[in-house]
C-alpha cells in the first residue's frame, strides 16, 4: 500500500496553514505505522497561482502529481478552511470533499464512520475545476481520492485525527477502493 498525500497550499504567504500543521501530525502518524507514502506540496502561494485548478498543469507539483500518483494506490488531497474561505463549514471540524461521478463515497462514508468520534465530519459536494490533484488522480491515474478539509478552528483535534487517518489507511487494502468490496469491509462495524 502506498499513500500519495498531497497540499497545493502549502507555499507562505497565504498557505492553507491548518493543512501543513496537520501534514506534520500526519506524516508522523504514518510513519509509526510504517505506511508508505509521498507527500507533494505546493510549491506557489496561493495569490500567484491556484494549484487546486487547471493552472497547475505546467508546475512542478503536477509534474510530481503524474510521476507519483501512478506508483500510489491511494491519495489524499488535504486542504484547510476558516470563517473566511468556507463560512458555511465553520461549525464541522472535517469536511471530506465528493467529486460528482469521480468519487468512491462507500470509501468516504467507510472514514466518516471511523472518524466520527473523534470530530463532527461531514460530507460536502465539492467543485470539479477547484480539486485538480483529485480529479488526476481518480481520472488519469485511476487512483481513489480523499479531498480532506481541515477546519483552522479544530487544530486541538489535528493529532488525534491524523492518527485516526493513518489507521485507516493502514487498515484497508488495495480491494477496499472498490465501490463493491467496501460495504463487505469488517473494520466499518
């Protein structure tokens, strides 16, 4: 199993500063569980260009995005919000992202269901030309993709959540990203 994390926000100024605290707290959960993984970052601040739409397309992080991708069997598209970006998520600590047609929601109500004690997380319909590195991966690469929003306003829960996460993708196998083989997943009950 090998995790593709990816943050396009991740350059100052204007960084989605919630999602690179998380990676830390992420990426350490995921090593204690010797979970392989890549981590590809942003490299422009958000101001200059938004690496979340076609824009990336000529950038090293979508260069990277191609390279890695294919060798991933799972990807993870973090991103951050506060009262300013998504005032209507203010009151949920996670926001896990569907693509209309693209998304494997057995897979994103499998996490909600093992996440849910440990945060008030919600299912959100996200915008296609806004989620570039998810719609690569499921679309080119045939990678499942979880689009994960972090609330800026929740970092007390950032660790716990990120331990969680790395639990369940250590725990589920290639088979799982299947929209059939989910439902039959022992760990969702």
């Amino acid at each position: 199993m090998t995790l593709a994390v990816t943050i396009p926000f991740a350059t100052p100024p204007e960084e989605d500063t919630g999602a690179v605290l998380f990676l830390e707290h992420f990426k350490e959960s995921l090593n204690s569980l010797e979970v392989s993984h890549y981590v590809i970052e942003g490299e422009f601040p958000k101001g200059i260009l938004n690496l979340s739409t076609k824009e990336a397309k000529t950038t090293e992080y979508s260069k990277d995005l191609s390279t890695l991708l294919p060798a991933s069997n799972l990807h993870i598209d973090i991103h951050s919000y506060n009262y300013e970006t998504y005032p209507d998520w203010i009151d949920r600590d996670i926001v896990l992202g569907v693509l209309p047609t693209f998304t494997n929601t057995k897979l994103l109500a499998s996490l909600k269901r093992y996440l849910i004690d440990v945060s008030s997380i919600y299912i959100e319909d996200l915008i296609l030309e806004f989620s570039y590195a998810s719609v690569l991966s499921e679309l080119i690469f045939d990678v499942k993709s979880i689009p994960l929003y972090l609330n800026e306003n929740s970092v007390a829960l950032y660790p716990v959540v990120a331990e969680k996460l790395a639990e369940f993708v250590d725990q589920i196998g290639p088979s799982d990203y299947s929209e059939t083989s989910i439902e039959d997943n022992p760990m969702q009950h």
